[in-house]
C-alpha cells in the first residue's frame, strides 16, 4: 500500500522535473546560445515500447551513447545486439552515478532497474505482434508510474536508511 501512496507525487514530481528540465531549461539555453538543434525529447509518453522510450526521452544523452559507445563498438566488430547491450549497460553505470551522487551512497539499485530494462524490451521485442503498441503503452505508465518510481524511491531510501530503521528504537527493530 505504500508504493500507492508514493505513486502519484512521485509521477507530479517526476513530470515536473521532466518539464521544468528538459523542457523549460534546456530551451531556455537553447535561446540563449542560439543553439539551432532544439529536438531534446520526442514523444516518449506515446512509446509503444521500452526501447522506443528510452530512444526518445532524452535525446541529447541517447544521441551521445550512440555516436561515443554504440557505433565505436560496431566498428570494432561487436554484434549489433552486444553493441546494444553493452550500450545500455553504460548507461546504467551512469545513471547509478547520478543517484550514488545524489544519496551519497552506492547500492546499485539505479543500475539495477536500468539493467531489468534489457529483458523487458527482449520480451517486448519477441511478443511485438501479439501486443499491440497501445496496450505496451498503458502496461508502460502501470508499471512505470505505480510500481517502478515508487518502488525505486522506496528501494533508495530503504537502503540508505536501513541503519536507522533497524536501531533499538527504530520503527523495524524487533522488540
């Protein structure tokens, strides 16, 4: 019941961070610097899979991965599904850096959930015509929004505070 509560300020926030950076910010620079390329995002809401999704939701970093990880390693005669692997795993290391420097601690759950990413976008990749986008779409924002956020927030804090909540004292300390 928990990851309920926390589901729908956490989708608020989420969407107000997204908003305010990735739209607001970035073409405020983008005006600023005269930056004629503007295209920071597409249409990531209406993704008709995982992989669509992470293609469109952040185009400067997406864009950056492919030119500096993904065509380097193909060039080097990696498979294109290795490339794709080994890419994705990048970004991962990544996105474990931006949550180990925002909670000062290593727990690996941002690289975690990165990482459950690649079976999920395998599994939508083998049933692609059995499900259609729009249905990819919503079982996306269920599990995204009511259960990945929350759970992930969850997950950080439970980590980062377990010293806490398991002392003589604390909320989880058996008695």
């Amino acid at each position: 019941m928990a990851v309920l509560g926390v589901a729908v300020p956490c989708a608020y926030i989420w969407l107000t961070i997204f908003f305010g950076l990735f739209h607001a910010w970035t073409n405020f620079w983008g005006e600023i610097t005269r930056f004629a390329d503007r295209r920071f995002y597409s249409d990531w809401w209406n993704a008709g899979n995982l992989a669509e999704y992470w293609r469109k939701w952040n185009y400067p970093i997406h864009n950056w991965l492919v030119r500096h990880v993904y065509f380097p390693l193909i060039r080097r005669g990696f498979s294109d599904s290795l490339s794709r692997l080994l890419t994705f795993t990048v970004s991962a290391i990544f996105h474990e850096y931006i949550i180990t420097g925002i909670f000062r601690a290593v727990n690996m759950i941002g690289f975690g959930a990165m990482i459950a990413n690649i079976p999920l976008m395998q599994a939508q990749t083998v049933l692609q015509g059995q499900i259609s986008r729009n249905s990819n779409n919503l079982l996306f924002w269920f599990f995204y929004t009511i259960i990945g956020q929350p759970f992930g927030i969850m997950s950080v804090y439970y980590a980062n505070n377990r010293h806490i909540l398991f002392e003589k004292g604390g909320p989880l300390h058996p008695q």
